[in-house]
C-alpha cells in the first residue's frame, strides 16, 4: 500500500529508477553470462 501511494506522489520519478535499475540488472547479466561463456 505504501508503494503504491509512493507510486502515485512521484510516478516519473520512480519509473525513471526503475527503468535505471532494470538497464543495470540487464548489464550485470550481460556481463555474467559473458564470463560464465569465457569460463567454461
């Protein structure tokens, strides 16, 4: 609930972390899976 009315204060805001978060999430993988290739 407390996310939610987060949501709805600062929507742009939060979406814009998210979307940082989701690109960092999506590197980090990148890189792990290349590793991992690299390793084995």
């Amino acid at each position: 609930l407390q996310l939610l009315k987060k949501r709805e204060d600062f929507p742009e805001a939060l979406d814009k972390q998210r979307e940082l978060f989701i690109k960092a999430i999506r590197e980090m993988r990148r890189r792990y899976s290349r590793n991992v290739a690299r390793v084995s």
